[in-house]
C-alpha cells in the first residue's frame, strides 16, 4: 500500500466528526436533563427508577406488577382473568358527542378482554364521528341481559361500576 491509500478521504474524516460530535451532544444533553428533571419531578429521577425497576422485577404475578404501574392494567388483567373467553361484554356510556373523551378507557380494555365481544352500542348501527362514536345506548341490566350480554361495565363519576348479567359470571 502507498502512504496515500492508507489516509482517510476528508469526507470520511467529516462525517466521523459529525458523528461523535452528534452523539456527543445527546450525552450531554441527557446528563443536563437527568440533572434538571428531578428537581421539577423527582419520581422520574435515575435512583428512584432504579429502586422502581428492581422492586418490579422482584414481582412475578402480572396483575400485581401492573398495579404499580398503570392501574388500568391491572383492572384489565384482573377482568381478563376472571371473565370466560365468550363472555359478551357490554361498556356503556361511550357513545354521544359528548362521551368521545372516555373511549380511552373503552379501547384500553377491549385490548385487554380481547378476543371475547365487547360492545358501546346496542345493535349494528354503529358510526365513528370526529373523536366519538354514534349508536344506540343502553344502560338497562335487564335489556342487557336479554341481548345475551354477560357484563356491564358503567363508567362515571364514581370509576367503574360492573354489573353481571349472566350466571356466566361468577361473584367475585
């Protein structure tokens, strides 16, 4: 090999430059945000994370590791658990305009309770507005029932109230 073959073209030197300059910005920047953060939000902090991770990592049951972390989680596990694969499940109180902001609730635990039926409206007229959906509603237990549904899960003011409608369903 000749002197010049083994010299890197200008062009590779540049862009190995902006590369360590690249990742080096994003150290610091993390170290600056890991030292600034946990002043304004110290639960997020790298201790108090690494106690959290190595707490949940000494938690085996799915359930109880999900009601440290997002407690939606562990109610959908806990739902999906108890309640038989064919299980009709009925959520009310999602359809109308003005109950678009509480579907989250309705798409987090269909993923959960998936792959048994679970319904916002009463029949097949179901439509998707802008950010809601527009059905027939139905809060009756008794019309429920009737429908072959198993479940009623209410949600309002007070959480989540659920109703059996089945002998499908044990008490718990």
């Amino acid at each position: 090999m000749t002197p010049n073959e083994n010299e890197m073209k200008p062009a590779a030197k540049g862009l190995i430059l902006a590369a360590v300059l690249l990742v080096g910005a994003m150290a610091a920047g993390l170290v600056i945000a890991q030292s600034s953060y946990p002043k304004t939000n110290p639960e997020c902090s790298l201790s108090v994370l690494n106690k959290r991770a190595e707490v949940l990592r000494q938690i085996t049951d799915p359930i109880q590791r999900d009601s440290y972390c997002i407690q939606l989680s562990a109610l959908g596990r806990q739902l999906d658990k108890a309640l038989p694969e064919d299980a009709r499940v009925f959520f009310s109180g999602m359809v109308g305009e003005t109950n678009g902001p509480k579907l989250g609730y309705y798409y987090f635990l269909r993923n959960y309770l998936f792959p048994r039926d679970v319904q916002i409206s009463l029949g097949t007229n179901l439509t998707y507005g802008e950010g809601w959906f527009d059905g027939t509603p139905c809060d009756s237990p008794e019309e429920l029932a009737t429908n072959g549904f198993d479940l009623l899960i209410r949600y309002g003011d007070k959480g989540f109230e659920f109703i059996r409608l089945s002998q499908k369903i044990r008490p718990k």
